[in-house]
C-alpha cells in the first residue's frame, strides 16, 4: 500500500494575491482550520450555521486550489501571520 504523500506531496506554496482573493470571513475559516477545528466547532466559535461554514470552506478550498479541507488547513497553516495581518487591514 502506497501512502497518499508519496502519491501527492502537499505543495502549500500561496502567493499573496491568491490570498488576497479570499474574503474577510473566508480568512477567517481558513484561520479556524488551521487550528484543526470542525465544522461544528468552527461555526459554533464564528456565530454562524454549519451549513454556512461548509459554503466557506469549499469556497476556500476552490480559491486555493487545493484539493481538501486538510490541505487548506496546511496553506493557512503556513500563512498564518499573513492571514491575520490582512484580516487587521481589510
């Protein structure tokens, strides 16, 4: 069995402007997953439906174009510090 990262390395290598095409409250969910939160935690700590944060998060993954939830987690992982520091001057 061959495990999914040799298959596939995770490239979490985000330019600002794809960043920056993402929505105040997308960063926010981005932030979230970087935390490793669920859906139902992430909406409960945001104030939103669940449903609302599933919208978000494909949104997200579809903006990075990354293939999962996970990897988006790993991209907002990595940018973190520009995540939040675009949040402030947004």
């Amino acid at each position: 069995m061959t495990a999914v990262a040799d298959n596939r390395p995770f490239d979490v290598s985000v330019d600002r402007e794809t960043l920056a095409r993402l929505t105040g409250r997308e960063r926010e969910v981005l932030r979230h997953l970087a935390k490793g939160e669920s859906n139902r935690v992430l909406a409960r700590n945001l104030g939103i439906a669940e449903r609302t944060v599933r919208a978000h998060v494909t949104s997200v993954v579809r903006k990075l174009d990354v293939g999962s939830r996970f990897e988006a987690g790993l991209v907002a992982f990595h940018h973190y510090a520009a995540l939040a520091e675009e949040s402030t001057s947004s």
